[in-house]
C-alpha cells in the first residue's frame, strides 16, 4: 500500500459563481519561490481561490479507481490517498492529474520530557513557578501594560488536551475537534493510549493557563481553537494529513495564529526543507499567505538539523535556551536546505514550568522545542491584540 499526495491541475474559478460569498479577492500569481502575502485584514474577511472546494469530479474519479481518500485539502488542490502501485499509476493518467507525491517511510523522533518540578528562583506570588519563563522574554511587561491576547484567536494543534485540568478553568474555548478519531473530543476517549493527550496539555498550559500564584500563561486572555492531529499509539502518514487538515478547518474559523509543537523529519531529508517540498510545509506556507501567524517547533536533534514546517516560508520557528538564555544542546540548528538561518527566535525550553495530565493539580516541567513554542505564540498574540493591524 503506498500512500500519496494527489495535485489536480488548477481550479476552474468559475466554479466559484457557484458558492455565496461575503467579499471575493483573487490573489495576484506568484512566481515558485516568492512569498507575497495577501495582507488579510483581521476586520474585513474575504475569500479567494483557495476557498473554493476542490472538484467533486476529480475526486469522484479517484475514488472510482478503489483508493482510499484520507485528507481533501482546499488549499492544495489536491488529496491525500493509499492504495496499490497499480491504482496510483491508474491515477496518475487521469488528465485532471497535476502530479502525485509519493509520502515516504520513517519514525519521527520522540520529544523530552521531565517530570519531576525545578524552581530556581524565589518567583512573585502572582505568576508562582511560571513567572522565569515569562520573565526572560519580557511577557511581564505586556501583561502589566494589560494585554493577555483579548480578542486574538489562536489554533493550537497537537496530540489531545486534558481539560479537566484545574489550570484550564477558566480557557476560553472557541472550537475543538478530534482529527485523529474525526469527533470533538479532544482529551482521552477510548482507544487512545493512557498519556495520548500529555504532551498538548503541557503545550496548552504555557499558553493559556490560569491559576494565580501557581502558574500564569504567556497569552491567557486568548481564544482558543484546539485540534487533536497526533496518534501517540505509532508512526502513521495521517498525522501529517491531519495537521494540514486542522490548518484549514483553524483558518475558517478565523484563526490569527497557529501555535504548534509538532513536527516531521522522518520521510522527508535536510535536503527536502527548502519552504516548498514537504507536505506540511506547502501548507503552513498557504496559511500564512492567508494572513495567520505559524509559529513551530523548529526541533529537538541539534545540529542534526530542523524539522517540517519550520522550514516554511516567514514562518516563525522556535529554538530551546535554558535559564540563562544558553541554547539546548538538543535545540535544532539550521540553516534551511535553501540557505536561511533557523531557528528565529528562542523561549525557555529547559524546565519550563507546566501543567500535566496525571491529574487535575498536577504540575511539572518540560524540556524540548514544544515548551518554548507556546512562549513565543503567547508572545505573538500579546503584540496582535496591541496592534491589530500587524
């Protein structure tokens, strides 16, 4: 079983006189490398080309050929499919058939974590162990200016959310949806392993936690979009799938942000990260010519190299430093196989204070690029909510 990228040739925007539309705006051509934002408007929301469903024809054709249809993605023209050598090369003479990428075989590397609490300084009594954190990239300041992210929407994808947790009390969230089991049920449910949905509650606390004199989020005045995109129970082709999926069903719902602590490297090389070649990237790339903010783990493999989708085009990737703002041993170095320099910003990602899913009061510390990734975003919607216009 092989499974694949399906690319239809471009669409017919005539189509488009078929839906109803508040505003329409077509996007001037781009030549292949050159990013130029659409500049959207958080106040004036407007449509183009990639809001146009992608056909039922082609799709309908596809299908016939007896492949399964996993991902439909607006954005690319195109979808995500398995099935046998033959019925893909069937496809692949379809004249609607731009091209078809193959999607590579491998095991993503698995990210750090440690439990046990580290408190290395006598912290405010407001902020409790989160305040250093908060602290070294000068979020204090913003938040005693008044800003806490108040009417800034951020789409955070990752493996699941405890929400019964204490510190989300009082979260505000906008939207949830499961990806991985196609429900709304972001935190356990049944069939998932027992620690699937630890790793986003971690994530999600730095962000937007609240509990005064235990722990404060970077951007908790915030609302929140949360999609469950990652299967812990092993290594599946979805999961890309699915982040592209969660990026498009986070922009309808007018996501300024996409906060995400996610990453793939595996079935892609170093030489693959040029911004234009994996997946994941083509797609974070689309979200931020749409007017989103990406920040992403940029990785945990050192001088290894970074991971996909910090190699997108103005995306904003995020490198670990520890309390004195020396960088992780294990923090991802680039540069990009094209030649820009990653990562471009770093947050606290050596015991960084969390909240954890052991139970309802439980709290810890994380290490690794996704506890600096939630910093940053928290910082970026810190800045939207005082100029807008950004």
């Amino acid at each position: 079983i092989y499974h694949v990228w399906v690319y239809f040739n471009d669409k017919n925007i005539g189509n488009i006189q078929n839906e109803t539309f508040y505003f329409l705006q077509l996007r001037e051509s781009m030549e292949p490398r050159t990013i130029q934002r659409r500049k959207k408007v958080r106040s004036e929301p407007f449509v183009d080309e990639h809001d146009v469903p992608v056909s039922r024809s082609y799709i309908g054709s596809v299908k016939e050929s007896g492949v399964k249809i996993r991902t439909i993605s607006k954005w690319m023209n195109a979808i995500s499919v398995s099935g046998s050598f033959s019925q893909i090369k069937m496809i692949s003479k379809y004249p609607f058939v731009k091209n078809i990428d193959p999607v590579l075989t491998g095991k993503r590397r698995e990210i750090e974590f440690i439990s046990q609490l580290r408190k290395t300084h006598s912290d405010p009594n407001f902020y409790g162990n989160s305040f250093n954190q908060l602290n070294q990239i000068n979020v204090i300041q913003l938040h005693e200016s008044g800003y806490t992210g108040n009417n800034v929407r951020i789409l955070v994808l990752d493996s699941g959310f405890y929400l019964d947790h204490e510190i989300f009390d009082s979260l505000n969230v906008i939207a949830a949806y499961d990806f991985v089991n196609q429900d709304t049920i972001v935190s356990n449910e049944v069939g998932d392993p027992s620690n699937q949905h630890n790793h986003g509650t971690q994530v999600l606390s730095v962000l937007a936690g609240f509990k005064p004199e235990t722990m404060i989020g970077s951007a908790y005045g915030a609302e929140f979009l949360l999609g469950k995109t990652e299967d812990i129970s092993g290594e599946y082709h979805s999961e890309e799938d699915n982040y592209i999926e969660g990026l498009e069903w986070g922009e309808s719902l007018g996501a300024d942000i996409v906060s995400s602590s996610i990453g793939y490297i595996a079935w892609y090389t170093q030489d693959d990260l040029d911004g234009q070649t994996a997946a994941i990237t083509k797609a974070v790339n689309i979200a931020i010519e749409l007017g989103m903010v990406v920040v992403t783990a940029v990785g945990n493999s050192g001088t290894s190299g970074i991971v996909a989708p910090a190699d997108a085009f103005d995306v904003i990737s995020c490198g670990a430093v520890d309390e004195h703002g020396l960088i992780w041993n294990n923090s991802s170095q680039g540069p990009t196989a094209d030649g820009r320099i990653k990562p471009e910003v770093c947050a606290l990602g050596m015991g960084t204070f969390t909240a954890q899913a052991n139970s309802t009061t439980s709290y810890g510390s994380g290490t690794g690029t996704s506890m600096s990734t939630p910093l940053v975003s928290g910082v970026c919607a810190l800045l939207l909510e005082a100029h807008p216009d950004w």
